[in-house]
C-alpha cells in the first residue's frame, strides 16, 4: 500500500473530473504516474499547486439505473449522476466484474475526455490491482468511468483492422485535413472523423498476428509520432502515446476478449489525432543515439511541474522497460513540448 498515493487522492477526491469549462483534471493521474516514476516526495508540492485551480465535484441529481443507462451516455451534466452510479457498483460488487460489464459498453467511446476518461480509468485499475482495499483508489475508479461515460463519443468509420498496412504504412496514407476551430480536442478533430477519406484509410490497418506484440508496435508507433511531429501540437499528440500505453498497462485485468476491441479503437483514436495534428505538418529531424537518460527526463518533466510531461515520461520510460526501444526514450525526453 502507498500511502504517499492514497493520501493524494483523498484530498483530491472533492474535486470533479474537469475544470474551467472543459479542461480534464489531470490530478489523480499525475500523482500515480509519479508515484510509478519513484518521486513519492514529490506527491505533496504539485497536489499543493495544483488544487487550487481545479473545481468541486458534481453532485448528482438523478439517479441511472441498469434499464436507463444508455440515456446517460455522453452527457456530461449527468457526470455527477456517474460517479455516484458506479460509487455503488463498486460496493456491491468486485472491480474486476465491474470493469468487464463496462469496459465493453464504453470501448466505443474510447476518445471521451480526450482519452482521459480510459486513461484515467486505466491508471485507476492499476492503483487497485495494488492494493484492492483501498477506499481512495475505488473511488478513483469510479471517477474514472464515470468521465469516461459522461464524455462519450463514439468516432464514425468504416471496419478497423481489415487492411494490410502497418500501422506507420497507414499513417503515411492517411489524407491531411485542417482541424476545426474549437476550444477542445474533440471539437477539434469533428472534420477529420466525418471525411471519407479518413474513414477509409484509417480501416487499412492489417490486422494483429500476435495482440500483445501489436500493442507495443501501437505505442512505439505513435511514440514515434510524437517524437517527430509533437512540436505542431504537442498537447493533441501526446495523447495518441499515454492512451495506449495507458491501456496496454492493464491488459491482465481485462478479459481476453477485450483486447483486440481495444487495440482497435486506440488505433481509431490514434489515427484521428495524427490525422488532425500530426499529418501534413513539418516534421522534426530523426533523433541520432540512444536517447536521454531516464533519469534526465524524469527530473525535467518533475521540474516542469507540467500534467502532460509528467504522464508522457511515466509511459514511455515503461514502455522502454518493457521493449527497450531509444523511440521511447526520445518521446520523453520531448516532454517539455507540452509543458511549452
């Protein structure tokens, strides 16, 4: 049991999944990527800074049931109404039955909140799997599907997965499409996600011999991605990285046959980012060498204090753990484009 995180989440735990009319709360997901990172004395002085800004919890008004649920679905004034929905679901029953009910009614809404909400519900998982009696940590979960419910929207296209491209080779041809002028990213991306271009090229991805080897070629992938376009929009790109690391994380804890349905929709989400901030964009110059020292990069992403560089550098140093690859390196070493 870390009490360094609990700690954290408990005086996080008042305030609601987005603040200042649309921004994701990134608290609970930068304390636990911290405490992954080893700076547990960290913890206290970004919560300290980073409280303040953020906004009270939603009460809820109504509530859901099992019969009404789907009228829910997708809206966020129901957020309140979520939490306190899967706060129940959680006492009465085990997380993991919990987690393998909802994961596949929320799969197709994978880029709710900006992949936040299956970000912050992974990294939720991952806190309980250490420690399954922890009040704060179900909470947490909670909270996570809760925003992934609230914010859902589904991304329009054609059959996934029946091309016979890899995923680099689908990028390459994915069509170049201006992004709207919106505050949000996924106001942003609406004209990527109705061209029937994109809708075509994004289904010419082959399909995954082996699911956890496709999992790591996703997330070198788009690690790569970052590393050589995140300068155009580091803040819509970073998140084609930490979502399917983030899910690729807790893929024991799902049920085997939520994998691929998984994998699929990352690559969706992945593919609308890149397509919307990535594609047609100068690219930066191929990184030469083994990449920064972890340790560097961690230090600069703490120093920063930035949300985004802290996540990036806790997913692709795991990821290099995993696979060692000097992509992943290179991608959190570019952190700092995030924090500006």
């Amino acid at each position: 049991m870390n009490v360094v995180l609990d700690e954290a989440l408990d005086r996080l735990s008042a305030t609601g999944p987005e603040f200042r009319g649309g921004l994701s709360n990134h608290g609970p997901m930068v304390v636990e990527a911290l405490v992954r990172l080893g700076c547990d004395d960290d913890v206290e002085h970004w919560v300290d800074g980073y409280l303040p800004q953020l906004d009270e919890r939603p009460r809820p008004a109504a509530r859901i049931t099992e019969e009404g649920w789907r009228d829910a679905l997708g809206d966020y004034r129901r957020v309140g109404d979520w939490q306190a929905y899967f706060v129940d679901q959680l006492t009465s029953a085990p997380w993991r039955d919990v987690v393998a009910q909802w994961w596949p009614r929320l799969l197709p809404g994978m880029i709710a909140g900006a992949t936040h909400g299956v970000i912050r519900t992974s990294q939720a998982i991952r806190g309980l799997a250490d420690d399954a009696a922890s009040p704060y940590r179900r909470t947490e979960l909670a909270t996570g599907l809760a925003y992934w419910a609230a914010r859902y929207f589904e991304l329009p296209g054609g059959k996934l997965g029946s091309g016979s491209r890899s995923p680099a080779q689908a990028l390459a041809a994915m069509p170049a499409v201006e992004v709207a002028d919106a505050e949000l990213i996924t106001g942003q991306v609406a004209p990527v996600v109705t061209s029937p271009a994109f809708q075509e090229a994004v289904g010419e991805l082959r399909p995954p011999a082996a699911i956890d080897a496709a999992f790591g070629t996703l997330t070198r992938t788009f690690a790569d991605v970052y590393v050589h376009y995140g300068r155009n929009s580091p803040i819509g790109l970073v998140h084609a990285v930490t979502a399917p690391t983030a899910v690729r994380s807790i893929l024991p804890f799902l049920p085997a046959a939520l994998w691929r349905p998984s994998h699929d929709a990352l690559w969706h989400v992945g593919a609308t980012l890149f397509t919307a901030f990535g594609q047609g964009k100068p690219q930066d110059e191929p990184p030469t060498g083994a990449g920064q020292q972890p340790a560097v990069s961690v230090a600069a992403a703490v120093a920063s204090g930035d949300a985004h560089a802290i996540k990036l550098a806790e997913a692709c140093l795991r990821e290099h753990q995993k696979s060692p690859d000097p992509v992943y390196l290179h991608a959190a070493s570019r952190g700092m484009y995030a924090a500006g």
